[in-house]
C-alpha cells in the first residue's frame, strides 16, 4: 500500500493515491480518529468503513439507472442485493499526487467517461493549519454538457462515547433502502443524535436532512462545508467499533429525484471541505 504521510501539531494522517486518495489512518496525539486501515485485504469486505472514501455519485442508484437530459444513462449493479449501483468507483481510483509537504498534500484524478458517464476533474487537498486538520475536494466539469451528480465522504470515526449531529428529519426509505420520497419525523432514538447519544449498543442507519454543519464526536468538533445538505449515519449494527458521519451533497438516490442532485455547468467547480479540531 503506497502511503503519503503528513504530520503537524499532533495531527497524524496516512494518505494512500492508489485507494482513491483516501486518509488511511488519521490520528490526534497517537489517538486514533478514523477507523485506521491496518491491511489492504480488509478493503475486500468492505472498502468505505475506512478512512474517509470519496462517493460520486453518492449512496444508491435505484436499479443502476438514471435519466438527464431525456437520455438515459446505466451504472453498473454493484450491490445485488437492492439491485442498486452503490457510492461510484472513485474509492477505488488511483489518483496523482501533485505535491506533498509535512504538513500538506495535494492530489488529482481525471475521469474521462471510465467510471462516470460525464468527464470530470478532482483535486483534492489535505492540510493540517491552525492546529485543525482539513479535508478539500474541487469537482470541475470538463465535458461539454451540464453535469449532474451528488457527492459524499463515507468518514468513518472510532466509535465515540458520545455523539451529536445536527438533523431534523429523515428520508423514510424502503426495503432496498431507497427513498420513498417522503421526509418524516425523528424517532425517538434519532432525536438523541442530534441532542447527544452514544453509538456502542445501538443499531443506527439512516438518511437524514441536515439542520446544520458541524457535529461533535466526544472532544473532536467536525465542520463541514455548507453545500452538504444531508447526514448519513452508520454503525455496523453497534458491533463494528465505528460511527459513519457522512456529509453528503444531494439525496439517495439523488439522480432520480428532482432537485435531488447538484448540477454543474461545462467548465464549471464547485468545493466541498472538512474540518476537524479538538475541543481540549
């Protein structure tokens, strides 16, 4: 596994091109803050709950179809058992690293129609400043047409004591876990995600409108950029000894729904970013 470290202010993260350009281990003061990678083969089970993996198009596309434009387009079925397309293949993208410092690294990836019906750039950058450690994604659309898609970070925490995350309602979803296009209330389980509530010993898994753009992860504060209009939220079935905090742009199954997906222009960018500090 080539891996790129960057250090700085007691911030530690490992950086992997040849994954997707995914933060393979990132640690505060030797404390581990992501789920770590540990080995390469644990990515066969299951490649998102390390890190923090760049989904485009993000989550599930129902039945591997969409439609723009009056054209219909395919993904490939990669999760049999929804018979759904599921988070894209920018996760596993070998990216090209720009440059690299102690305490900064900058990398690239070009697809011109292999992983994604429409032809983009993405520059990402992870930089450690102000004693916060910082995540940044530009898309630019490089083809001649508009460009839909949505756009999330599969970021896995170490389980946490406690957590809190600013939602308010949740996409009612059906068996294939596919949104049903309504939003409904929070049970009241989910009404202590967003007020505080602890991972270990519950199952959590759900789609949720964002009411805000930082959540809190025991001493850890983590910021994110205002276009991410969503939470997902994951656990392992309270097993796993990890939490998913997924901001993300658009709605599952975003492709399909109006208004449910970002859309950008020929020649156009957008920025997307990540925050962390420690509240100690």
């Amino acid at each position: 596994m080539n891996v790129y470290v960057i250090e700085s202010g007691g911030w530690r993260a490992e950086v992997s091109p040849t994954i997707g350009g995914n933060i393979v281990s990132l640690t505060y003061c030797k404390k581990d803050i992501y789920a770590p990678l540990k080995e390469e083969k644990q990515l066969e089970e299951n490649p998102f709950i390390y890190g923090s993996p760049i989904l485009l198009p993000a989550n599930r596309t129902a039945k591997g179809k969409f439609r723009f434009e009056d054209k219909e387009y395919i993904l490939p079925v990669n999760e049999p058992s929804t018979g759904c397309h599921l988070h894209g293949f920018v996760h596993k993208q070998t990216f090209n690293v720009i440059n690299c410092s102690n305490s900064q690294i900058k990398l690239v990836y070009e697809n011109k129609g292999e992983i994604y019906p429409f032809p983009f750039i993405l520059e990402v950058c992870y930089l450690i400043r102000d004693g916060k450690f910082r995540q940044e994604y530009t898309v630019i659309n490089t083809g001649k047409s508009e460009m839909p898609f949505t756009f999330a970070l599969h970021t896995t925490f170490k389980e946490p004591k406690s957590f809190s995350v600013p939602i308010d309602l949740c996409q009612e979803k059906d068996g294939f876990h596919i949104p049903t296009g309504k939003y409904v209330p929070l049970d009241r389980q989910e009404q202590n995600y967003a007020s505080g509530s602890p991972s270990k010993g519950l199952i959590i898994s759900g789609y949720y409108r964002a009411c805000g753009h930082t959540a809190y992860l025991d001493d850890i504060s983590y910021m994110v950029s205002d276009n991410f209009d969503h939470w997902i939220l994951y656990n392992g079935r309270g097993e796993s000894g990890l939490l998913c905090v997924e901001p993300q742009c658009g709605k599952v199954n975003g492709l399909n729904i109006e208004d449910g997906c970002k859309i950008l222009n020929p020649n156009e960018e957008t920025e997307f970013w990540i925050e962390l500090k420690t509240m100690k």
